[in-house]
C-alpha cells in the first residue's frame, strides 16, 4: 500500500530580503492575508488521515488558520544553522564568504557549526520514510527549505538540486509512494 504525502510551505513570515536563517517569526500581515487568499484551495487538504507541521510559528499559524489542526513534528525542523541563525544571507556572505561558498559547494560541509545540507536532507527523507504505509494521506505544513529537502530526496536528486527548487509560500506538492519509492505528483487545479 502506497501513502500520499501533500506538503504544504508556510506562509511568509517577513519579505524575502528580510528571510533570516533558522528564523522563527510568526506570519507577518502579508502572511495572513496569502493564507486567506489561497484557503479555498487548501482547506480540502485538511481531510488527510494525518495532519502535521514544522515546529516554527509560521508553519503552526499556517496549519492552524487552514484549520488543519496540525501535530507539531520536531523531525520536520528547519535546517540548523548553528551561529548564522538569524542572520541574513547577506549579512553572513559580508563576514564569511569563503564559509558561504562551502556551504553553498559542499553539501558535507557545515561552516556555520549546524547541520549539513546532506544531512539535512537525510532527516527530511527519514521522516518521509516512516510514514505509515496506507491507502490513505497525510498533509503537513513545513518550512520552504523542508519542501525542497523532500523533494531531493524524493526524487533521488543529487544535494546539489537543492539549490535549483524554488518553493513559494502556500505552494504545495504531493508525494505518493513507499518508503524510499517515492513519486512526484503533479495535478491540475480540478480535483
């Protein structure tokens, strides 16, 4: 038995150039008014058998407004950056640009004291492996970086892919398969 997994980015917690690493702010207004906009399209997602999210604010507030009533899963964290949390990707490059571009380059490296993207990924992929196995569907309500993570581990991308997935705020893609079997889905707007 296969299972469908529907990941679903939090809505924004600040613009894009104000996006800190690690950062656990709330749903800024801009946030708020997005997830109204797209409820219609996403409340349906709600009657999955099992509901979930990352344990940020965002992703909470983002799950709670949609009425999903998610469970927080401490696995479907946000990346850890060690020293460079909440600190801008600007910010950080200023101070330490042989660090970024490691970190950037090496998928093993983890110039900022915190978790490898590959190792990242692994914890991504990890928890999309130990879903139950049903004919049923789980929605969960993650951090853009989380989705993307999925997604390189779902598709067996090289770590590398990571950094060519764009993942817009209350965008959302599903997952179907197996532990370590997983597939894209892509659908239309009619369901």
């Amino acid at each position: 038995m296969s299972v469908r997994v529907s990941l679903v980015a939090a809505a924004r917690g600040s613009s894009l150039l104000g996006e800190r690493f690690d950062d656990d702010r709330p749903l800024d207004e801009a946030g708020w008014h997005e997830v109204q906009f797209a409820a219609a399209a996403l409340v349906p997602l709600g009657a999955a058998e099992l509901r979930y999210c990352s344990p940020t604010a965002r992703s909470r507030a983002t799950g709670q407004a949609l009425g999903f009533a998610p469970m927080v899963q401490p696995a479907l964290r946000d990346c850890d950056m060690g020293r460079w949390r909440g600190c801008t990707l600007a910010d950080v490059t200023a101070r330490e640009p042989a660090a970024v571009d490691a970190w950037l380059t090496d998928p093993r490296s983890a110039p900022h004291g915190g978790e490898p993207l590959l190792a990242f990924i692994s914890r991504i992929g990890g928890w999309l492996d130990t879903r139950p196995a049903c004919d049923g569907s789980i929605v969960a309500v993650a951090e853009p970086a989380v989705v993307r993570a999925a997604l390189v581990y779902a598709l067996r991308a090289p770590p590398s892919a990571y950094w060519n997935v764009d993942v817009c705020p209350l965008s959302t893609v599903t997952l179907t398969g197996l532990p370590r079997r997983w597939s894209l889905r892509l659908e239309t707007g009619a369901r």
